[in-house]
C-alpha cells in the first residue's frame, strides 16, 4: 500500500520574489541588448526569461485543512500540508486534497432486521481524510467509497440486531442506541481503512418498521407493554399481600385459617390489580358471616 509522505516544498513567497526579480534584470538586459549587436546573448536572455516564468509555475497555494498530492509523471513524490504559498517541481501534478471533517448521512435503506422484519434505516458518519496518499491511490473515488462503504455497513448491522427487544438482557436497535453507534463506527472503520479515512461518529439518524408492518407491529409493542405493565402490577400486589400476612401474624392482630386468607389473598389481588376502583362492602357480622 501507498503511504502518505512529506514533499520536500519551497516557500512559495520567498521563490517568488526571487525568480520575479530575476525576471526584472533579465528583461531589461534583454531591452537594453536590442540595440546592440549580440543576438547570441540577446537569445541566452530570451531562454533565461522563458524560464524564469516555467519556474513560477512551480508555484501553488496550500489552504489551511488541506493536503496537496504531488506526482511526478506518475510516480508518487509527496504530500504538502503547510499552509501558504508554497513551490515545487513544476513538472509535479497537483492534487486538492481535503482534510476538513465531513458529514454523510446516508438514504433510508429498506432491510430486514435479525427476526426477519422489514425496516427502515439510515445513518449520519463524521469522517475525514488522514492519508490522502492511500485516499487517492488505493481507491477510484474516495468520496464514492465512504458513500457505498458506510450502506453497506447500515445493512449489515440492521441484519445483527432486532429492532426492538422483548426482553432485558437483548441487545436491539431501539434500546441500545450507544452499543449499536460503537458497533456501527468500528464497522465503517474496518471498511474504509484502507481509503485513508478516519471515522470520527457514526450515528443512526432514522429508524422505524417498513409502512406495511408498520401497524402490525405497532399493535405488538402494544400489547408487550400492557403485559409487562400487568406483570409488574402483579408482583408488586403479590408483595403487598405477603407483606400484610406478615404483619399481622408478627403484631397477633388477628388470627386467620386458611380459609379465610384465601378469600383475603383474592380480596386484595382484585383490589391491587384492578383497572378500576372497587366498591367496599363492610361486614356488620363476625368474620365468619
């Protein structure tokens, strides 16, 4: 693989005033040869002109965040990255190259997720370029490969999980949104590595069911959390009695047989877990009546 390396540049600035001055004297020896009688020195003069401007083709501007690719006939030479006005070989191409952080946010993709559903969605990289050498050599069209790369990973991460966990300890897209990130920039990672590109966050920035399960699956979620509501009302009215059969065995507040503590249990399992307010009936007898 082609690694980045340092071009050995020139200040820009300090070249150009050089070769411009240089220019200055030439082209007034040349005015002033015009009326003499040596055309071989008025020709040197000519070539010297010629190039002294090839050379300020030599010069180039590097803007802050920006990397210049420096080729030689093909071969790779060197990239520069210091700021300003800067010269070089001019038989060297060269290459704009940004290092600035980028966004991409990706289209909304239509996969399946772990249990086979169809969902939507799409994600949001922060990326920038670190090797410009490999971003330009090792690949046709770095800004293209970050784009196929990073769906590409969206696919095969929404096939990893399910998009909503039924329970605790399951990971899905939904309820681990922080696992699933991590997850998802290391994937990208591996993938453009080789482009000379850092993944600095990857997030998901949409997520819900295909429209056609959309409503079927609404209707799940539903009835899960009606029936893990019911669940935990449940314990809590079971601890509840537990908890009042206790006291009033340790206190000797009344004595119960079983009997009794059946119709008790039942009595309060109905008034905890009821959805609406029960009416008290107040015996006038003995326990017994």
């Amino acid at each position: 693989m082609i690694r980045e390396r340092a071009a050995a540049t020139l200040p820009g600035l300090l070249v150009l005033l050089v070769v411009l001055l240089a220019l200055g004297v030439l082209v007034y020896a040349l005015v002033t040869q015009a009326f003499g009688d040596s055309p071989g020195v008025m020709i040197t003069e000519a070539l010297l002109i010629l190039g002294a401007c090839f050379l300020l083709l030599g010069v180039f501007v590097v803007n802050p965040n920006e990397g210049r690719v420096l080729q030689f006939f093909g071969d790779y030479v060197g990239t520069a990255k210091t700021a300003g006005l800067r010269w070089a070989n001019p038989f060297y191409t060269k290459k704009r190259i940004s290092l600035r952080v980028r966004n991409f946010e990706s289209t909304k993709l239509k996969v399946n997720d772990l249990e086979g559903n169809p969902i939507e969605i799409a994600a949001v990289v922060v990326w920038r370029v670190v090797d410009t050498a490999e971003a330009v050599f090792e690949v046709d069209d770095y800004q293209n490969f970050v784009k196929v790369q990073t769906e590409a990973a969206v696919r095969n991460l929404a096939t990893s999980y399910k998009y909503d966990a039924h329970e605790e300890d399951q990971m899905s897209l939904r309820g681990n949104t922080a696992a699933v990130a991590d997850h998802m920039k290391k994937e990208i990672q591996d993938r453009l590595s080789k482009a000379g590109v850092e993944v600095l966050e990857a997030r998901i920035s949409h997520l819900a069911y295909a429209p056609e399960i959309a409503q079927a699956m609404l209707q799940r979620q539903q009835a899960g959390a009606i029936i893990a509501a019911r669940q935990r009302i449940v314990e809590g009215a079971v601890g509840m009695v537990q908890m009042a059969l206790d006291m009033l065995s340790q206190r000797d507040i009344l004595e119960l047989d079983n009997e009794r503590k059946a119709a008790m249990v039942s009595n309060l399992l109905v008034v905890l877990c009821g959805e609406r307010s029960t009416q008290p009936v107040i015996n006038t007898g003995t326990i017994y009546q």
